[in-house]
C-alpha cells in the first residue's frame, strides 16, 4: 500500500482559517490524565507524534514509565527521531516498547499511524482519535474489524482553534475519543466522561491549567488519590 508522507509543501495561511500545518494541535493535559485514570500505562512507552511534548512531558513524570523514546516529523519540534509514522519502514528505526501513546494528525495521516503502531507495540496502543475514527473507512476498515478496540473513552469537546474570524473559539463538528488496543484484553468497553469528572478540564488553550498542576495530577493518579467516579 502507497502512503503519501505525512511532510508535505503547505501554503502560508492564518491557522483561524485553515488546518494548522502539518495538522498539529497539541493535546490538553485532561487527555493524558483521564487516560492513565483508566489505563495505567507501563514499561516502554513510544510518542511518534511528540509535538511539544503535551503527553510526553506528563507520561515522563507517572511512576510507571520506565523509558520513553520519541519522534516528530518536524525537525524543530524536540524529539528523538524525525521519522514520517505513516510509514511502516520508519517504524524499524524505533526502539522496541510496551505501549504507544498519541494524539496523531488526523484526516487521512491517522490510520497508518494507528496501524504501524499496533504491530510495533507489544502491549498495546492508546490513542487520541476523532470519536468517528470508529466509521469502517476504506483506510481502517479491515484493521478495525480485526483489531477492534479494546477501550473507547469519549471525552468532552475541545477547543483546539478559534473559529475563521479569530473571534471565538470553536469546536470540531465530532468529539475526541481515547482509543485503547490492549492486545491482552479479552473484552470491549465504553466510558463516558463528562467534564465535571475529569480533573483539571479546561475549554480551550488560554484557559489551560499550569504544567505543575497537570503533572501534580499524574502523581496524585498514581497514588490512588483520584478515584474513577
């Protein structure tokens, strides 16, 4: 299968307007937090879209992380490799690991990555999708029907950009969703998170809480301090 490479000539436009180049939007700390509430991620832990290290930073500091390895197409971005991950001979370059954890670009970038990522992870795959990633596309539909997720988390609407005057920010027409493909689970679950649960919920980017507290947050999960309600 050809896959068009994720690093592409992008034309310099307001990011109100269009897509952010390279479909960069980096995740809000609520993402990762609510994922380890629910599913706490150990060993070998493999970012292949890193960005500035949303998810990194936080899974860096959970107790149960024994090394992370991570990669962004974007040379400026801090990671460490530049690999496109919408190729499966990239993937041969990373280190082995336990998990993936991502927030991968979406549109027509997102099922490669998943799938790549799936055969390199030994435990499993956690992943920040569009709730509609679940439509059996041409792109996904065999490996959905084969791997179907072990874990779907349907988190509250963020605002990843202002609307195309600038004025408002605004929401996608679906939802995010956490994606969980635990190869050792034996069933499937939904679960339903309303932002009066998460801990740390914040609408949009200027209402973001302090990287201090998202991380204080990561620890007080480890310890059993947060419960699942």
């Amino acid at each position: 299968m050809t896959v068009t490479p994720l690093l592409k000539p992008q034309t310099a436009v307001l990011e109100t307007v269009t897509r952010h180049p390279l479909n960069f939007y980096e995740s809000p700390s609520w993402f990762t937090t609510e994922l380890l509430r629910h599913v706490p991620l150990s060993g070998v832990i493999g970012e292949p879209c890193v960005g500035m290290g949303a998810i990194a930073s936080l899974l860096s500091v959970w107790p149960y992380t024994k090394q992370m390895w991570t990669n962004d197409i974007d040379p400026h971005k801090a990671a460490d490799y530049y690999l496109d991950a919408t190729l499966s001979e990239s993937w041969a370059n990373f280190p082995d690991c336990d998990w993936i954890c991502t927030n991968p670009p979406y549109s027509d970038f997102a099922a490669p990555i998943i799938k790549n990522a799936y055969q390199k992870a030994r435990v499993g795959v956690a992943a920040f999708l569009l709730t509609s990633f679940l439509e059996p596309c041409d792109d996904r539909a065999d490996f959905l029907q084969q791997h179907p997720p072990s874990l779907v988390i349907i988190m509250p609407r963020f605002c990843f950009r202002k609307d195309k005057r600038g004025t408002r920010w605004a929401t996608d027409n679906i939802t995010i969703s956490c994606f969980v493909w635990d190869k050792r689970a034996t069933g499937q679950q939904i679960i339903i998170r309303p932002k009066s649960a998460i801990a740390g919920f914040y609408k949009n980017p200027e209402q973001a809480i302090s990287q201090e507290r998202a991380e204080g947050i990561v620890r007080a999960i480890a310890k059993g301090e947060l419960c699942n309600n």
